[in-house]
C-alpha cells in the first residue's frame, strides 16, 4: 500500500515538473529553454528568451527585457535602447480521441437478444465522426537587438531603459532555477 502511494507520488511529481514553466537561466545543451545573447559589435547585442510550452507570452517578454539590463550592468554600461524586438509564437495542435466503444455490444431484439462481449479499444468500432479532444501547445521566443550606453538615460528616447531601474521593479517577477 506504502509502495504504490509512493510510486503516484513520484508520478505525480514528474508530471508536476514538465508542467512548469520554464524558470530565468541560461538555455543550455541540456534544455533549450532560457536566454542567449550574442555580441553584434562592442555595445550592440541580439538577446533572446525562448520558453516552454508553460510559459507565457507575458514571462518571456519580462525575461528577455530582464537579460537585457542584467547584460548591460555585466558589459559596464547604464542603459540600453530597444532598437527591434519581436516576439514570436510557435503553436503545435495535438489530437487523440475518445474511445471509440467501450462496453458489449447488444443486438438482436426482445428475447432473442444477445451480448456480444467483445470490449473494442480503437480499430473498427468506432465512427469517423466521434469527438476528438484537441490541445494547442504555444511556444514563445522572445528576441530583441539593443544597444548599450554609458550615462543618463535621455528623456526623449522611449525606447531606453535604465539597467538598474529595470532590474529593481522586476526582480520579484524573475523565477530562477533552484541551485542544485
């Protein structure tokens, strides 16, 4: 009895953990999930958020706005100005139907009536019409070109950032990975 509470504990538990979205940090060889950046010239960098299929459009927009003042305070800089950002969605649909007939099958009528006891699971008993229960996976990728500064931001560009200023209001929205 300990067994199997044990046993759907741990089940339910790796279920859990695919089910998260996904947490601030490096994407690495292990997972593709999480920032990059790559260095265009001294103070220009293309930085990208890719999430799983648990994270929302709104998370990776965060993070990716997050990385990029976090890379501007790591190079030295003050600020950085958003020339491009995009924001991309890449949706896959998933089908599997309902079982198609489950249960005996009765014919015949009044006392002539019979019990086919064959429980059917999928192949030929089933109507091309049955309900199919579809589920939509989103994919988001956040990506943005910036360029970094030193000094006070100007007040006329609406799209700069202060770095600091950044990091302080939306550190308490940034989930990290747990240190193992």
């Amino acid at each position: 009895m300990i067994r199997n509470a044990m046993i759907a504990l741990a089940a339910a538990a790796g279920l859990a953990a695919c089910a998260t979205s996904t947490p601030y940090g490096p994407a690495t060889g292990k997972s593709p999930y999480g920032f990059s950046d790559q260095r265009i010239e001294e103070n220009r960098y293309r930085v990208v958020f890719r999430g799983n299929s648990s994270t929302t459009r709104e998370a990776v927009e965060t993070y990716l706005l997050y990385r990029a003042a976090e890379l501007t305070v790591e190079s030295g800089y003050d600020y950085f100005v958003v020339t491009e950002q995009d924001t991309e969605a890449n949706k896959r649909y998933s089908t599997s139907p309902n079982p198609a007939f489950y249960g005996r099958y009765y014919y015949g009528y009044g006392p002539y009536c019979c019990a086919f006891p064959y429980y059917a699971y999928g192949w030929g008993w089933g109507s091309p019409y049955d309900d199919y229960s579809v589920r939509e996976y989103t994919r988001y990728t956040a990506v943005a070109f910036i360029t970094m500064h030193k000094g006070t931001k100007p007040a006329d560009e609406p799209e700069a950032f202060d770095a600091r200023s950044v990091m302080d209001n939306l550190r308490s929205y940034i989930v990290k990975e747990p240190a193992s």
